[in-house]
C-alpha cells in the first residue's frame, strides 16, 4: 500500500497506517464525490470545511482527499481565502480546468 496520491498516504507510526487502510476502500470515491462538488462551485471554489459540509462528511475525512487532488493536478490553490469554522484563513479550492479558463 501507499501508491500515493493514488491510495490514502500515511506517516510512518501504527496508527497513521491503520488509519489510511481504513479510508482506503472509500478514498477514490471520496475523491470523485470532491472533485464533483469543487468542479460544481466553480471560480467561487470551496475551502475543506466548505467540501464537508457539501457532501456531509467529516473535514478530517475529506480534507486529505483535497490533498490527494492537488498531487494528481485536479484542483488547484484558488489565491482567495476564507475563514474555515475556526476563525482561520483556509485556502479555496478550485478545479485545474477552471483555473485554466480564467487564466
């Protein structure tokens, strides 16, 4: 395992491992369902609690999977923040192909 971003990637403790073997079954489609909504914002983008509060799932859930996206050139960094639910900067994700038509 760790054909990342491919797979769930995973520091090198017991519990980081596990946890990525966890979300494995479940990751790809956890990437499609982001990819969709990111695309489906637009250039407004969404940030990682934005994404989970879309598709109701956990920010600790999805967010690995924006990183995941940004390895494999999916999404991209917008340049905008907004502020995440604890009062913090967060960046706002876009898809690359919208990037690249505003470009």
């Amino acid at each position: 395992m760790n054909d990342y971003p491919d797979e769930p990637g995973f520091r090198d403790t017991d519990t980081s491992r596990e946890a990525a073997e966890a979300i494995a079954p479940v990751s790809a489609r956890l990437q499609r369902l982001a990819l969709r909504a990111i695309h489906a914002a637009g250039a407004n983008g969404l940030t990682a609690d934005e994404l989970a509060a879309t598709l109701n799932v956990s920010r600790w859930t999805i967010q690995p999977r924006t990183t995941e996206l940004r390895r494999k050139h999916l999404i991209v960094d917008s340049g905008t923040r907004r502020l995440n639910v604890t009062g913090k900067r967060a960046i706002v994700w876009t898809a690359a192909e919208v990037r690249e038509k505003a470009a």
